[in-house]
C-alpha cells in the first residue's frame, strides 16, 4: 500500500467518525422541537434534558471534520481546490449552519427569556436539518462524479448537484442520523424523555431501512465494485438489527447497530469512489484521482508520522470525555433557568 492510498483510507476514516459522532448530534437538534414541544407541561426541562444529552461533546465531535479537511488540504490539495470551489455554494451553506447551530447552542441559556430560547432552538434544529440533508447530496454527487474540465474545474451547476441520485442520499443522511440521534437520545435520557425517544426511533426504523436500501443498491450497481457488496450487506444486517432492538426498547444494541450502518454506508461511498476522488462526467480523462491530486512523498511521510503520534493521544482523550458523561439524564434532574433576565423596553 502506498502513501496515497493511506491517506485516501485515513481520510475516508476521518469523515466516517464525523458522521457516526456529529451524526446523532444533527439527530438530536432535529428532534429536539419534537421531544420539547411547547404542549408539555415540563417542555423547557425537556428541551434542556435533550441538548445537556450532546452538551459536554458535540464541540469535541465538530473536530472529526476539521481535522478531515486539513488532512484532505495537506495530502490531495488539488482535490481540495476543485471540491471547494466546484462545491461552493452547498459547502458554505453548510458552514453557515453549523455557525448557526455553534451560535444557539452556546447563546440559548445566556438569557432566561422564552422567546430568546425559542428562537434559539429554531437555529439549532436547522443547523442540524440543513448540514444532514446537504453531506447526503455532497457525497452522492462525489461518488456520482460531476462535469470537470481540462483545468480541472467543476462545470456542473447548483441545480445539476440536484439531481435524483444526490436527492436521494441526502434523504438517506437525513432519515440515518434521525434514527442515529433518536436512539443516543433514548441511550442517554431516562424517565418520559427516553420514551418518546424510543417510540420515534421504532416510527423511523422502517422508513430509513426502504431509503437506505434503495440508495445502497443504486449506489452498489451504479458505481460500486465486487468488494462493496460485503458493505452493502453489513449495512443492510445493522439496520435490520435497529429495527428488532427499538421494537425491543434495547437502545444500547440499536445505537450499536446504527453506528455500524453509518460506518458501512461510508465504506461503500468511498469504496465505490476508489481509486477515484472526483470523477468527471465530461471525459474520464479528467478526473481526479488519488494519483494525480497527492501531494509530495516527503509531505506524505512528515504527515503520517505526525498522525502516528497524536492520533491515538486525540482518540483517548475523546474516549474519556464520553466516559466521564455517560450517566443518563432526567428533566427531574434539570435545574431552573439562571440566564440574565430580559428586559421589556
């Protein structure tokens, strides 16, 4: 194996753990006007039940993609340069998203004031809404392949990124990381929370399994090779699994299982994107591969002993923190507000 095809792997591992850690982080910002409805008597305890559920980690869990896109930047800059100008438009609403999820996390308590909360939670649930739906169409377009040019520059418009195959993965992401987020939470929470956590995982059970299989398969027959099969099935086994252990309310096996679904929908994304890292649609000769968009031997090597060492530190630490907040969490167990009050002027 050479340092290139290290890399792709390392970076492919990279997003992989972005997904299965932001992804039930987006799962729970999108359920969360859902489980806090403003119906319950006890709906801001609730509301604060399901956020303290990713408080302490999901800061710690946006780093899986920073550190993805440095590694992308260092070791295929070139794939870099044409993904983040042929994918503009689609990345930056995705980055201000999650500024504007970062924003309502932090800012929601710092006034003890109904509507400032409310509003607060509208900006959460769509930076979890709008990122979920936009990896789904990014990387189903990657895989897909998109119009590249002699210079190397995407020619496919906004509108031609919305094509069905990409529509259809960004629903796949979106129904996956609900169910993902739908079973953390009823890991994570106890009392009325943790059931009306589990009942939307066993409603979204059925409908992510039909989505997901469809896309795996198109995907599989479309761009994968004879080896992808192994993910296609082991993603098809995981999330039949979710569906017995949330009919089962045994939320420890079902987040399990999801975790390995995400895991192996990123196998065949990148599996069927090997050797390849951009496809062209114009000409094949176009297209960006692990070869031609590398950097050099020397930047790959500084590079992967300097993973070698901090990887596993990184690894431990996080390790730890989720070790350290694993007990559950019950609205009995919620404090009153202690945000400055708002003034009427």
């Amino acid at each position: 194996m050479g340092l290139q095809e290290l890399w792709f792997i390392i970076i492919a591992f990279l997003f992989l753990g972005y997904f299965v850690l932001e992804g039930f982080d987006f799962g729970v910002g999108m359920l969360l006007p859902i489980l806090g409805r403003k119906s319950k008597p006890d709906g801001e305890a609730r509301r604060r039940v399901v956020l303290n559920t990713i408080g302490p980690v999901w800061d710690g869990n946006e780093v899986w993609l920073i550190t993805a896109g440095g590694a992308l930047f260092a070791a295929f800059p070139e794939w870099y340069a044409t993904l983040f100008s042929g994918f503009y438009f689609p990345l930056l609403l995705i980055l201000v998203a999650l500024i504007l999820r970062i924003c309502a996390i932090e800012w929601r308590g710092k006034i003890d004031d109904d509507t400032w909360r409310q509003r607060a939670d509208i900006g959460i649930a769509i930076g979890s809404w709008a990122p979920a739906i936009l990896w789904g169409v990014a990387f189903a377009n990657i895989v897909q392949g998109v119009a590249i040019d002699a210079d190397r520059q995407v020619t496919t418009s906004l509108w031609g990124l919305l094509n069905p195959y990409a529509l259809l993965g960004g629903l796949t992401f979106l129904l996956i990381f609900l169910l993902h987020g739908a079973v953390f939470l009823g890991l994570k929470t106890a009392g009325e929370v943790r059931v009306d956590a589990l009942a939307w995982s066993r409603r979204l059970a059925i409908p992510t399994v039909v989505v997901a299989a469809v896309f795996a398969l198109w995907t599989q027959l479309a761009h994968g090779s004879g080896w992808t099969w192994a993910a296609v099935v082991v993603a098809a086994v995981s999330l039949i699994s979710v569906v017995w252990f949330t009919i089962r309310d045994s939320e420890g096996w079902a987040f399990v299982f999801t975790t390995v679904a995400i895991i192996a929908a990123g196998v065949l994304l990148f599996g069927s994107l090997f050797p390849d890292v951009m496809p062209s649609t114009t000409n094949p000769e176009y297209s960006l591969t692990i070869h031609n968009t590398s950097s050099s031997h020397y930047t790959l090597v500084v590079m992967t002993w300097a993973a070698v060492f901090i990887t596993p530190i990184v690894l431990l630490y996080q390790g730890w923190t989720y070790w350290v907040f694993r007990q559950r969490i019950s609205a009995e167990q919620i404090p009153p507000s202690v945000g400055l009050q708002m003034r009427n002027s």
